[in-house]
C-alpha cells in the first residue's frame, strides 16, 4: 500500500500560477506522488485530456527532471490517499494469514508445508506483476535499446522464490516490487518458532492427523477448524497415481468444487469427478515424485455440476506418522 499525494485541478492550476517558468502543460489534469513506507517519492503518474475529450494517461517522464522535483516540492498541498493495487493485496493477504507455530497444532512437516505452498503462490502473483510491469515499460519505451533492455529483463525474472538472489534486486526495483519480494525471501528463509512437544503429545498428534476415523470431534479440533479459518483451498491426499484418495479438506475447497466432506470423503480423487485425469496430472505427480513439489502450476478441475474450473495448485508431499501425503493449496484463477 502506498501514500499518494493527489494535485487535482484546482491544486496543478495553483501550481502553474507558482511556477510559470516551467511551461507545465495545461491538459494535465492530475498528478499523483506515490510514497514509499518511509515518505520516500517511488513514483509519479498523471493524467491528461486527450484529443477526443477523455481523459488518458500522460506521460511524467517528458516534464522534465526541474518539474517533477518541484510536483514532488508541491506534493504536500495535495490531497492525501492510499493506493494499493489488487494483486499486492492479494500478497499481503497471504502474508497476514501464513500459518506460525502459535497457530497450528499439525506436526511440522504439515506447519512447514503448508507455509511454503502459501509463500510460492505469493511469489507467483509478485513475478507475474514484475514481467507485466517491464512488458509495459518496454511498450512505452522511446528508443530500441531501452526496448531491448526491458524486454529482457522481463525475461530474467526468477521463475520461483528460490531463485530469487541479490543480484535480481534491480529488476524489481525498478517497477516498485523489491519489499514485497524480499518480504518473501525473509519469510521463506527465517525458522518457524516451535513451542517444546512433549513425544507423547506429538505422536497423539501425529496419530490424529493419519486417521481422519480417530477421535473425530478432537481430529476436527486440530485439523479442520484450522483449514476452515483459510479462505484459500487445502486438500490432503495419499498419494500415487491410481489411489490417491481425499484424507482431508477445507471448507473453501468444498465451496470451490461444490461437495461436501461426506460426499468425497475417502474417495478416489479421480473417481470422484472432481479431479481430472490427463497428462498434465501426470506431469504433476511426476514433480512430486521427483521434486517433493511444485508452484502455481495451471490445471482444471470440476466442480458439481461437471464444469471446468481454472486453478493454480502449488503442492508439497509430507511426511505424517510416518507415511508420505500430498498436500495441495488450490486458487481459483480467471480464464486467460
């Protein structure tokens, strides 16, 4: 989220009145000054009347390095606001609700996991904003090899969060995304807090998360009302390709697919009509053996009624109680 300082048409009339020397053209009608966390000005937009009466977004590089340091002077006589865009929110949504050890009461493989998916997914939505962003200036650029040189950084964007190393600070620097990417890293490289277990409690623990038929009211304790807190689909599968079968689901993936628990429960995910069965399930499951995991990976699944639906599924196999399980976050995505 930034702080903008808005100079709508009154307050840039009053800036051409103070600052006649500059020649700032009059069918600006607004300009906006972005700021950073610490008041810092990151960016400047503006917005103009075009030739058929509309207003279009105006170019703030052509003002010149003497205007827009006297915009960014003048910026404090402006309207204050805040501006965030969807899909930052969006990261700082999964951010809020990532799950800490204070939380959750799943053995650490499930805490880890669970943790990790959410953190690949965010990254994901962070580097498709930075290859879209330099896309855009590279559109916009006024000679070749500017073009050339954002297009390719477009191009070198880590394509996972692991990939993410100092020397790519500048490409998303440059479109405004460093913080939320090293915001990630940090996330991704610091240590859960772990609250000392007793081995007894753990293996009750364990025990209960293996056998969804163990203890249900207390299994629902420590598993299900945890998933059903997260607006974001989780499922819990065995694994293979013949027998994976549902262990357990939140109440967004049962919203998701249009179900409920009992009608899916323990049931062969492909038979279940939900799950597809094609080569790019096959690819996946090939990663998992292979890899352990994969993010935002495109794939459809079906809801209810037998229709298509459009997701990004990041997963991880765990290890519970000694058996191996996939663990699944699933997002909803529009067509593209």
């Amino acid at each position: 989220m930034y702080a903008v300082a808005v100079l709508d048409a009154d307050a840039l009339a009053t800036f051409r009145r103070e600052h006649p020397w500059l020649s700032f053209p009059d069918n600006v009608r607004e300009v906006s000054l972005f700021l950073d966390d610490n008041g810092s000005p990151v960016r400047l937009t503006a917005t103009a009347l075009g030739a058929d009466g509309a207003d279009c977004p105006a170019d703030a590089d052509a003002f010149g390095t003497e205007t827009v340091l006297a915009l960014i002077r003048f910026a404090p006589r402006g309207k204050p606001t805040t501006w965030e865009s969807p899909d930052e929110a969006r990261v700082w949504r999964i951010l809020e609700r990532l799950p800490t050890s204070d939380e959750m009461v799943l053995v650490d493989d499930t805490l880890e996991a669970s943790r990790r998916v959410l953190l690949d997914q965010a990254y994901e939505i962070v580097r498709k904003m930075t290859v879209d962003a330099l896309r855009d200036l590279a559109v916009s650029a006024r000679c070749g090899g500017e073009k050339d040189r954002l297009e390719a950084a477009a191009l070198n964007v880590p394509a996972s969060l692991d990939g993410v190393a100092e020397a790519h600070r500048i490409l998303f620097h440059e479109v405004d995304l460093w913080r939320l990417v090293a915001i990630l890293r940090d996330e991704a490289s610091l240590p859960i807090d772990h609250d000392l277990v007793g081995s007894d409690d753990l293996s009750v623990i364990e025990r209960l998360a293996v056998d969804p038929g163990v203890a249900e009211g207390t299994a629902d304790s420590l598993i299900q009302t945890m998933f059903d807190l997260s607006p974001v689909a989780f499922s819990i599968s065995t694994i293979g390709e013949n027998s994976s079968r549902y262990v357990r689901v939140n109440k967004a993936y049962l919203d998701l697919v249009g179900k409920t628990w009992d009608s899916i429960r323990g049931q062969e995910m492909v038979s279940s009509g939900l799950v597809i069965d094609n080569a790019a399930r096959e690819a996946r499951l090939a990663l998992l053996d292979c890899e352990g995991g994969y993010s935002a990976e495109r794939a459809d699944i079906r809801n209810a009624a037998g229709e298509p639906v459009p997701v990004l599924i990041s997963a991880r196999r765990m290890k519970l109680g000694g058996k191996l399980y996939d663990f699944e976050v699933i997002a909803e995505v529009s067509h593209p």
